[in-house]
C-alpha cells in the first residue's frame, strides 16, 4: 500500500478514543496514517461521571478532547448517518461525506430508549438534574433497575435531595450480583432508599409489584438497559437484535476486513468473547484491539483475537463510599470486596485511571495494557 492511508473512528468515547490514539501513535514510517475522529460532542464525556451529573452532585462530565487525545487526531465535529461499506465514505450530518480506507466504529450506547428521565448520555443527564432540582420536599422519585448505574443513581439523588422517596424497582428485586450484596443494602438503607420487585413501563413510569400496579411517582429514572444507536442496521451491516454491530474475535466485521468495531456498540462473536460486558472496563482494551488489528492488516500480518480478562467490578455509593467486587477473569465473582470507604477510594482511583489510561495512550502509544481473559491460567 503506497500514499496517505486514511483511518476513521466513529464515537469518541472509551472505545473510540482509545482506537484513535493508538492508530495515531503508529510508527508506520512507509505510510503515514491519517487519523480522524468523528464525534458531535464538545468534549469526551465521561459517562461514568452521569449519575453524577443527573443528580446535580457534579457540574459537568466534560473532559476537553485536547487533554486525551494525540495530538495527530483531527477530531471532527459531526454526526455519522450512514456508512456505505462498498465506497468505504461515511454520510456525515450537514457536512460532505468523510472516506475511508479504516473504520473503527464505536458509537457506544447512549441512545435514549425511553421517555422518562436517564443518564445516559450528557443532555438526558442535565434533564434528569433539573426534574430532580424541581421536585417538592417529600416526593417520590422511581429509579427503574438495580444494576449498578441504578444504584449509583439512586444514591447520588439521595445525597443530593435527602428530603425524597427513593425507591429502585427491578423484576430481581436486589438480587443483583454486584449490587445485591449485603453492604450495598445497608448503604441504601442508611441512604433511606427503599428496593421493590415489579417492573416499571419504559414510556409512562408506570410501577407494577406482585401487589398490583400505581401510577408514575413524579420522577422516574431509567436505568434498566441502554439502546445503541441505529447507524450500523442502518447502513445495513450484520447486527446483533438490538442493533449491535457483529463484529468476530479480531473485531472485524465479517466480509469487511476494512471495518472493525469495538465498545457497547459491538458484538463480539466466539466463546472467548462471551463472558464481555458492556462497560467501559471492556471498551477501552476493545478500542485498542480495534486499532491493533488494522495496524497487523497495515503491517501484512493476521490480526489476533481478542483476549480479555477482568479484575473488578465496582459502584460508586455517593459521597467516598463504594463497593469494590474482585472478580476472575472471566467476570465470576471472587469471595473478597472492598466496602465503605475503602471501596469509595478504590472506585475513584479507576475512574480516575480511565481517563488517564486515554491521556497515557496519547502521550505514550502502546502503553495502554490489559490483563488475560480466562483462557489463560491465572492465580
Ligand atoms: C451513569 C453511568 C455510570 C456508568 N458506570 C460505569 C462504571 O462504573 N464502570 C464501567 O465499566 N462502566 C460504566 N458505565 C458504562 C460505560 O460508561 C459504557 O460502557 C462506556 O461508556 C462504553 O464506552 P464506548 O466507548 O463504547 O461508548 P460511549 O462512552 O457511550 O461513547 C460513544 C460516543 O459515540 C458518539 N456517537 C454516538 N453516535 C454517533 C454518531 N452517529 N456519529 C458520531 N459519534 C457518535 C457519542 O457522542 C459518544 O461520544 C456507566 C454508564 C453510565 C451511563
């Protein structure tokens, strides 16, 4: 291959950002690669940092694209509607349309998929902030799921606003692995956050228990389950039936060699890629295998398939306290957790570690590592 060869990234998130920098860090002296990273954000968002936002306890989730991006990167401000795979050009929101010899496709999972309040991305978050601003002492406020961006959000509102009613509704009750243990429950309870089973319509709040149903509380939260956006089904690759991209273990999309994928946005195929969640512990070494899979092809060797493993799942329970679970590698719990303060440090310590891994990478490419999933022996 000979001349300019021109990688794009769709998403600027974990994924994205990581992709973009390791492609820009490169030293591919033969042929210069040209990186551009499509995204209509103003700033990276650290959608770790929403439940934050939402419930008024932080100003902002904004980090400025300078601060963790290569400088090699152009980011280009717009939104991608459409890929068109045999021309290899991305339509672009009120721009011309954008080239490419190399996609890495990472638009994440912010995509509203309900008409009550979330945090799933900046402006549903800020939203969320101000019906919770508004509401009268006294209130109760609804936080649809039990996961840990439930529980993060329940707390959060109720270090924020201490004079609601918060009750988190989930068909499990609080039987969730990470967020049903019993330190977790005795922060919500300390917290006066009430754990209910039933379920909670997606579009009008309202609550259905084994006791019969009632209407919407005031606020409703959503949190049960995040959409992707449409622009993979609608440029008509292979996806997944909620509209992930399928992408196989070297995060190629088959039939594509040019096009990868990588964070929520994805589905990985193969058994190794089975025990992945959607977080952004996998989008970041996801954004990187991206990357190093088109620098084999580049560099006329076979891409390797993704191998992966985790250490910790954790939660932050608002104000220092947190809960830290170390997990195998691949994601079953280990019997040890970090609980109270010590888990709050601990949490903060990794969001922290996201954003510098990003800026790391930037700076030093290639010096962003992961552990081994679980088909390796491990301790
Ligand atoms: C409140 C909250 C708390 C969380 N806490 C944790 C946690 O503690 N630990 C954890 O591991 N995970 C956590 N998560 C999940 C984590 O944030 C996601 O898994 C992670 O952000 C996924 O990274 P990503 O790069 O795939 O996508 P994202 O971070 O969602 O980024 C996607 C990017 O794509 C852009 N984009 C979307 N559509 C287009 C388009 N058409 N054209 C161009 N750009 C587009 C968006 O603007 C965005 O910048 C949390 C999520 C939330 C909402």
């Amino acid at each position: 291959m000979s001349g300019r060869v021109r990688a794009v990234v769709v998403g600027g998130g974990y994924a994205g950002v990581m992709a973009a920098n390791r492609l820009a860090g490169s030293r591919r002296a033969h042929t210069p690669l040209e990186v551009t990273l499509v995204d209509p954000a103003p700033g990276f968002t650290e959608r770790i940092r929403l439940h934050q936002l939402g419930a008024g306890r932080r100003a902002s989730a904004d980090v400025p694209w300078t601060d963790v991006l290569n400088p090699r990167v152009r980011h280009l401000p717009a939104r991608a509607l459409r890929i068109d795979a045999d021309r290899r050009s991305i339509g672009l929101a009120g721009r011309e349309p954008l080239s490419f010899d190399w996609l890495v496709y990472a638009v994440g999972s912010g995509e509203t998929s309900t008409s009550l309040l979330s945090v799933t991305d900046p402006e549903a978050a800020r939203a969320t902030r101000t019906a919770i601003g508004e509401l009268r002492p006294g209130s109760a406020v609804t936080v649809a799921g039990a996961g840990p961006t439930g529980v993060e959000v329940a707390c959060a509102v109720a270090l924020a606003r201490p004079d609601l009613h918060i009750t988190i509704v989930s068909p499990s009750g609080s039987m969730h692995p990470l967020t049903g243990h019993p330190a977790v429950g005795r922060r919500l309870r300390r917290l006066g956050i009430a754990v209910e089973s039933g379920t909670v319509d997606r579009m009008t709040g309202a609550i259905t228990t084994g006791e019969g149903s009632r209407p919407a509380a005031p606020a409703t939260i959503w949190t049960a389950g995040f959409a992707v956006p449409s622009l993979a089904a609608d440029s008509r690759l292979p996806v997944t039936g909620d509209g992930r991209l399928l992408v196989d273990g070297t995060l190629t999309v088959p039939g594509h060699e040019r096009i990868l994928g990588a964070g929520d946005a994805v589905s990985v195929a193969g058994p190794a890629a089975a025990h992945l969640r959607a977080s952004c512990a996998t989008a970041l070494p996801l954004g990187a295998h991206a990357a190093d899979s088109v620098l084999a092809r580049l560099g006329g060797r076979e891409p390797s398939a993704i191998d992966l493993g985790y250490v910790l799942q954790c939660l932050d329970l608002g104000s220092g306290q947190g809960h830290v679970r170390f997990v195998r590698p691949d994601d079953s719990p280990r019997p040890w957790a970090l609980a109270g303060r010590a888990g709050g440090w601990t949490k903060e310590q990794i969001c922290r570690m996201t954003v510098t891994w990003l800026a790391g990478e930037a700076s030093t490419p290639g010096s962003y590592r992961w552990p081994a999933g679980p088909r390796l022996p491990v301790g």
